[in-house]
C-alpha cells in the first residue's frame, strides 16, 4: 500500500502536468463558443488603421459630395463649416496654435493621420445614428472635412489609396512611447518649504464654477 | 446647545428634504463617526436630561417595521439621497458623451457600491440584450471564436479588485483651482471586485499567432468605442468581466461584458466589449490620437499615456464635508496606484511644510483604492490640509506644481497632483493651489 501509493503520486503529478501544460498551449482546448466563419468576420471587421489604412474599404467620395453630406448629416452640431456649435467639436482651425495658452485641437491642427478620420466618421458618426453611413458617404465626409482644412486640393477624390498619402500637419509631433515618470520628488518629512513661503497660487473660492444644480451640495458654496 | 438632530419627526423631515442644512447634515454624519473622538477633544455641548435617559425610544422603536422582500432589490436610506453620480452641465456638449462624478465625500470604504460608479459614455449607455450579445476574437489567431455570454461564462472564473479611473480626473484643476468640491475634483475614480475571465484564458483558446504584438478591442456601443493596447498587456492582467461587486455588471459599466485592464486610465477598459482583434501594429483610434493624448509646451504630444501613476486625495475633510468646531478628527482618504500597491501615505496639515505618515487601512491591494486615516487634533486656526502618496515602485505623488513645470497645462490629462484643502477658521473648506 505504501509503496504503491509512493509511486503513483509522482505519476499523477506527472499526469496533471502534461494536461495543464496541453491545456495553456493548445488552441481549442476548452472548445466553448464557434469558430467565427470568414463572413461573420467580415461582417464585425470594421475597424481601419491610421498609419496605414489597413481595413479600408472598397469605394470612394468626392468633397462636392461630402459637402452635400455635411449639411445633411453633421452641420447641425459641427457647423456650416466645420466651426462647431455650443460644445460640439470644431472640425477645423487651430492650424499653429499648440503652443498657444488655448490650443485648438482640430483634424487641421492636432490629428495625425487620415485614415483614423475615415474610421471614426464609419464606427461612430452621426451621432444619433452611428454606423449608418455607407462607405461611398464616409469617404465623401473625409473629403470634405480634410478639404475644409486646406489638407487636400477641391477635386481630390478619397479612397483606400489615396487617404493614407494625405499629410497630416501634426503627423511627426507625437511621441509614441510614455516618457512617464518624469517628475522625481524626494518624500520630505520636516521643514520641507519655508513656511512663509507657503502662499495660496489660485482658490475655487467664489469662482462660481462648481454646479448648483445638483442638490445639496448647492449649501456648500462659498460662505 | 446644539439641537438633537434626532429628536423630533419635524427635524427628521427637515433633514430628508432636499436643502436641508448642511451643518446639520455634516453633524448627523460625523456624530455618528465620532461621538467618541468629539467627546475626548471638545466639551460636551449639554443634553437634555430627557434624551439622556435610556430607553430613548423614537418612533421605530414603537412599531413594527417593514417586512422582508418589502423592497425585493434593496436600496439606501431615503435620508441618504444625496449621495448620488453628478455631473457638470457646462463640461460637455450633450450628456450621452460625457461624464459623471463619484460622491467620494460619502463614501466610507475601497468599494465603490454599483450605483455610485462614476460613468463616462462616448455615445450613451446602450441596454444591450445579452442573450444576443457576442464577442468576437480574430486577427492573428489560429482559431477566430464567436462567443456568447454563455460561453464565457463557462470559462475558468476570477475575481480582482481594481480601480478604475479616467484620465480626466482633476483635468479641470490644471490651470488652477476651479471645482470648489472633492465630487467634481476626484470624483472619476472607483474601484470594485470584478468578475470575469482572464484575457490570456481566451488568448490561448484562440491561439496567437506569433507576428501578433498589439489587441484592438471595441465596444457594442454606438461610439463603437476602440482602442489598441499591446499584447503583453493583455496577456499580463486583464480581465474580461461580467460581474461587478457580485451581481452582473450595471449596464452603465458595460453590461453585459467589459474589459478590465487594472491600473491603466480608464477608456481602455472597454465596456460593452463586443470584439478583440490581433495585430502586428496599433490602430491610432481616434480615441488614442485626437482624445486622449498629452499635448506639451513644446507642441509635441504625448501618446499611449497609458498608467494611472499614483494619486491621493484627503476624502476628510473636503468642500463638502467641513469641520464642526475645533477638536480632534479623523482625517481620512484615498490611495492609488497603477503601479501596483500603495506603499505609504503621508499627510500634512501646514500645506506641505511638515509631514505625518498616515495609517494604511487593510486590504492594500495591487491596483485598487487604498483607504488610509490620520487622528488630528484641530485647534481652530486655518490650515492646509494635503496628503502625498509613495507606491511599490518609489514613485512619489508631485505637486501641481512640479507637474506644470514639466507638462505645462494643456495636458488635460493624469493630472495625479497633491491635492491641498484650505480649512478656515470657520471649519470650511475649500479647492485650492499653492505656488
């Protein structure tokens, strides 16, 4: 009995290892759901690749017909000409401001590649009918908005090939790789700053910002 | 003397209303945190002899009560009504894309109860039917899967505790002091236990291809939200959960199926996750170019900021919650970190002149909320109340100062800075920075 049990732990051990090690290797081992067919796949595969255009579909768009489009489709909340109304994003302008104290960050100003307004138009616009567009009417929009920005002449015609060969102004201004940390504290404990030193640099005291709306906390605004 | 805030029916409806006074409302809190404390450091105001005298039965006491499944799904106090998701109407354009705020001033833990999860929608809160719900994996893999709720569910289970947190949080506190308000300050952090599958676990079912280095992953949602993140990322520590705090998840957190991917900024975690796709290169999503990206001093931008470096916040006294009268308190707060465990926590009172390391409260987890406390003896004149935190890597939590020396304040985003309360003499509190 002690013998017997001796050597058949190790064999088990054994046994457990070579289907767990099956188990985390081989694909299908669960063998839950359906294997996805190649039109389910082309069905879900929407998604377009900025730097590329990889996923880009067949067809194509005019800026005369993008235009006819952006006042049918996006006007109301982007404005006549890309300016935005209220809060709604602006589409154009901003072109040299980074640097400024308020940046505007536009397809003109600020995005870096093309094809990543081609996706975002077809996964997520109109707002209130999102992916609704036909591909033909997304490269018109793409167009047109890339037109509004002087990014791209009148007759230009949008396509899978022609999108990713527009140059974005701002293309080479990102850093792709987290600089972070970059700020290096030593924790402190005593007499850290001078003590009169220690001056107030800004308060939300009065700056009548925070919501009041909102219930009770209304009563605790600035007394 | 101060009036029993419990003594009549009168002053109990007071209180329920919606504009009760605050004092009152902050003492019915604190007495009930700090009868002990109070009693050590201030003088007893005088009772009335007659509410001293046990039994000092109320009306519930002489009643019989509410039976059970009398709310089948329960539901807090009718008197905690204010403790409540805001948001600010003048942030965002409309509020299916926007965002609302934690009311950390009422919370007492590192759990974040299910209805009070700060939300943030691209294109609203879908009410997705999960019997039709599906996800699918594809790309560079052997084996593309089509997976339904049911599926996924029958897969090996694992819970975790983690928080999340959008990387706007604080944003609007960039260029100086302007939410007078710890709700609207902080309040797009949470955390809760997440139930789910591991992302390796169905990595592996569908098996990698080895040119893959990068996960597309997108939502169900109207924005169709999509975002890249790296292979090692995935296959790490995230989590493809449906549960939250023990039920399904709140179709506000992504019913039926989200993406956890623990100490990363928030919009990673894909709620409503409907697919997963393999690549060799990322897919600079609008979401990872025109949104969230640093944009610096120089006009350079940073992308792919993906880490919640650490933050803490004196939850303790804030805006919201003043002191009332001289006396010794409990300072209280939050720690987190995406670098893993919160490793100390110190605090001061003289807007960072002098320190005092707080206390950790158990569970000090990798990745999740971090609850830490300070006794404080209060003498009634003003001060500064700040906390600074220090994670496992010996990353120290900066001044916002040290921040802008750096990023400048266009950045809108990780903005992890200290947090400094000014306490008046009056025991009010207020939003504020120091030069």
């Amino acid at each position: 009995m002690y013998s017997s049990r001796k050597i058949c732990l190790p064999l088990v051990a054994i046994l457990l290892a070579a289907a767990s090690l099956a188990g985390a290797a081989e694909p299908g081992s669960f063998g839950y759901g359906r294997v996805a067919s190649p039109a389910q796949i082309a069905g879900w595969d929407i998604d377009v690749r900025g730097e590329d255009g990889a996923g880009l579909p067949p067809g194509k768009g005019t800026v005369d017909r993008g235009a006819d489009v952006y006042a049918e489709q996006c006007a109301a909340c982007h404005g006549t000409f890309g300016e935005g109304e209220g809060r709604f994003p602006k589409l154009v302008g901003g072109v040299g401001s980074l640097r400024d104290e308020r940046p505007e960050l536009t397809v003109g100003s600020y995005w870096p590649f093309a094809p990543t307004l081609w996706d975002y138009i077809n996964r997520a616009m109109p707002m209130a009918a999102p992916h609704t567009l036909s591909a033909d009417d997304v490269y018109a929009l793409t167009a047109y908005i890339l037109s509004l920005n002087d990014l791209v002449p009148h007759d230009f015609v949008a396509d899978r090939n022609s999108l990713p060969k527009v140059k974005m102004r701002n293309r080479d201004n990102f850093i792709w790789t987290d600089p972070r940390p970059d700020t290096i504290a030593k924790p402190c404990m005593n007499a850290c700053v001078n003590a009169a030193d220690v001056r107030i640099s800004s308060t939300a005291e009065g700056r009548d910002l925070t919501p009041r709306t909102t219930g009770p906390l209304d009563t605790m605004q600035p007394k | 003397m101060r009036p029993d805030p419990l003594r009549s029916k009168a002053v109990l409806s007071d209180l329920a209303g919606p504009d009760a006074p605050v004092a009152r409302r902050s003492f019915l809190r604190l007495g009930a945190a700090l009868t002990g404390s109070l009693a050590l450091g201030s003088k007893p105001a005088m009772a009335d002899p007659a509410q001293e005298s046990p039994p000092a039965d109320a009306p519930w006491s002489q009643s019989i009560g509410a039976g059970v499944v009398d709310r089948p799904y329960g539901r807090p106090a009718d008197t905690e009504a204010s403790v409540i998701r805001r948001n600010v109407p003048w942030l965002t354009a409309s509020a299916e894309s926007s965002v609302s705020f934690s009311p950390l001033q009422d919370l007492h833990g590192i759990i974040t109860p299910n209805g009070l999860f700060f939300e943030r929608h691209h294109a609203g809160r879908p009410d997705i039917d999960p019997a039709q719900h599906k996800l699918m994996i594809h790309g560079l893999v052997e084996r593309p899967l089509l997976l339904t709720m049911k599926d996924i569910l029958r897969f090996p289970s694992i819970s975790r505790i983690h928080f999340i947190e959008c990387p706007a949080n604080g944003g609007m506190n960039w260029r100086a002091a302007q939410m007078n308000s710890l709700q609207f300050s902080h309040g797009m952090v949470s955390c809760a236990e997440w139930t789910g599958v591991r992302l390796s676990t169905l990595l592996e079912e569908v098996g990698v291809k080895k040119e893959a280095k990068w996960a597309m992953v997108e939502g169900a949602d109207g924005a169709h939200m999509n975002r890249s993140l790296p292979l090692d990322k995935c296959l790490d520590d995230c989590l493809v959960v449906y549960a939250q705090n023990g039920e399904a998840l709140r179709p506000e957190q992504g019913y039926p199926l989200r993406l956890v991917v623990p100490g990363w900024e928030g919009n990673v975690n894909i709620k409503w996750l409907r697919r997963i796709k393999l690549g060799d290169k990322p897919w600079h999503s609008r979401e990872e170019t025109s949104k969230y990206t640093d944009l610096m001093p120089d006009g350079t931008s940073r992308g792919f900021t993906w880490l919640i470096d650490a933050k803490s916040v004196v939850t303790f006294p804030c805006p919201e919650k003043p002191l009332d009268g001289p006396g010794l308190y409990e300072i209280r707060g939050l720690a987190w970190t995406g670098n893993g465990k919160v490793r100390r926590v110190d605090v001061s009172m003289d807007g960072g002149v002098n320190w005092q390391t707080a206390r950790l409260h158990e569970p000090v987890l990798s990745k999740a909320l971090t609850k830490f406390t300070l006794p404080w003896r209060w003498d009634g004149r003003p001060a500064l109340v700040a906390s600074r935190v220090i994670d496992e890597a010996g990353y120290v939590q900066p001044t916002i100062a040290e921040l802008r020396k750096q990023r400048g304040s266009n950045s809108v985003y990780h903005n992890n800075s200290i947090q400094t309360w000014q306490v008046k003499s009056d025991g009010s509190v207020f939003n504020v920075q120091l030069a």
